[in-house]
C-alpha cells in the first residue's frame, strides 16, 4: 500500500510539471513579437503581413474602426493603407479573436507616426 501511495504522489507530481510546461510553451507561442511586410489592409483594423512567406490575416488590438460597408469604412481603410501598407511592420501577439484572427499590438512601423486608435479614427470625423 505504500508503495503505491509513493507512486501516485510522483505520477501527480510529474503531470503538474509536464502541464506547466505545456502551458508555459502555448503562452510563449501566444506572446510572441513577429515581423514581416504588410501585404493587405482589409479595413482599418484588419491587416495581412507576410509571416514565414505566408500572409497572415491580423486584427489590430486596441483599434475598433469601422467596417468595409458602415459609415467612414473607406475612410479608416484609406488611413490604416497609407501608414502601414507595403511597410515592414514588428507585432506582438495577443491570442486570437471568435474569427480566428491574430490579436497584435503594433510595436514597430516604418513610419515616422505610430498607428494607433487616435491616427485609425483621425480622417473619420471630417
């Protein structure tokens, strides 16, 4: 009965550890910065960027712009194209959103102006 005790305690041991690893490796993958050229800009807050020569559809954590279709749509797809379009782009992930995009903070533009929520929005109230 001891020994079997013993045992049990190790296996519970090492399955916290081997779990830990396991979700320390998902949060790694998950908090990762990627760079890559922007390739696409479906709105204002949807880009694509070449990521292991392969485009990655991504969604701008912090920019809520309007949708292709709703009001100022073009114009907030027009602004977020004339930052970030054809530009190296350094991003740090987030997760994912319910349509299985990526959620990326921008850290890095080639631009001399950070896009953010206050440059997303600047040509939507004229």
């Amino acid at each position: 009965m001891l020994g079997t005790h013993h045992f049990r305690r190790r296996l519970l041991t090492f399955s916290i550890f081997t779990v830990g690893f396991f979700i320390s490796s998902i949060l790694a993958v998950l908090a990762s910065d990627f760079s890559g050229s922007v390739v696409s800009v479906l709105d204002g807050d949807t880009i694509e960027v070449l990521h292991n020569t392969h485009p990655e559809r991504v969604r701008l954590s912090g920019i809520d712009c309007p949708e292709k279709g709703q009001a100022f749509g073009n114009r907030a797809k027009q602004a977020a194209s004339a930052l970030v379009f054809g530009r190296d782009v350094i991003l740090q992930t987030h997760g994912q959103d319910k349509y299985r995009r990526t959620l990326v903070a921008l850290s890095s533009v080639q631009s001399s102006q950070p896009y953010d929520c206050e440059t997303a929005t600047s040509g939507c109230s004229s």
